[in-house]
C-alpha cells in the first residue's frame, strides 16, 4: 500500500523531467563564431570599435560592450564595461582578433553582426 503513494508522483516527476528536456533541447540555440583579425580603433567611450585592414566584408564599426576579451596577459575578462585592452584613445589602434556571429531578427530584437569575444593581441 505504501508504494502506491509514491508511484504517482514519481510519474509526474519524470512526465516534468522529459517535458523540460524537450523544451531545452528545441529552443536551444547555438552558433559558430567568424573570426577575424585586424586593427581596432575604438570610439571615445570603449564601447564600439572600426575594424580596419581585415578580411571581415562587412561593413561598419562593432559594438563591443557585452563581449568576453581577453588582454595581452590571456586572462579572460567579462565585458559589462567594454573591453579595457582597446582602450578610449580614438587615435591608437590595437591589434586584436574577433568572434563575430550574425544574429537574426527574432526575438532578439536587431538583426546583424554581434561581437561575442574579443583577444587583443598587441
């Protein structure tokens, strides 16, 4: 008698467990990074950057704020504030190379490229 009480719920939690796994496993997304190397020259805040004499064809600068990056020192950093290895100075360029993934309008919002890791490299 004392296993019956346990049976239903059990049942419902593996019902929960394998309707989760689905949900997870459908609406996952993932995507694989262009990477692309060049001189970067940021804006006066350290939030945006002009990417200059790479192989990346698209046109424009890149917002970089939100983007991990690591410095010359490899320590990988979070970049809620820009990456620092950039810099303010609008007259310095710095060596780096990018991950760039192209973001469709869903809901996401904005449609374009998304800087999702940034590595100066001098």
């Amino acid at each position: 008698m004392e296993t019956r009480r346990f049976v239903a719920p059990v049942a419902v939690g593996v019902v929960a467990a394998a309707v989760f796994g689905a949900w997870g496993f459908t609406t996952r997304h993932s995507a694989t990074a262009d990477v692309v190397e060049g001189w970067a020259m940021p804006n006066a805040s350290g939030t945006a950057i002009a990417l200059h004499n790479s192989d990346d064809t698209r046109d424009g600068g890149y917002i970089i704020v939100g983007a991990s990056w690591a410095g010359r020192d490899n320590v990988w950093h979070d970049g809620t504030d820009g990456p620092a290895c950039v810099g303010t100075d609008t007259a310095v360029k710095t060596r780096v190379r990018l991950g760039i993934v192209d973001v469709e309008a869903h809901q996401e919002g904005v449609a374009g490229p998304r800087v999702v890791w940034l590595r100066c490299l001098e």
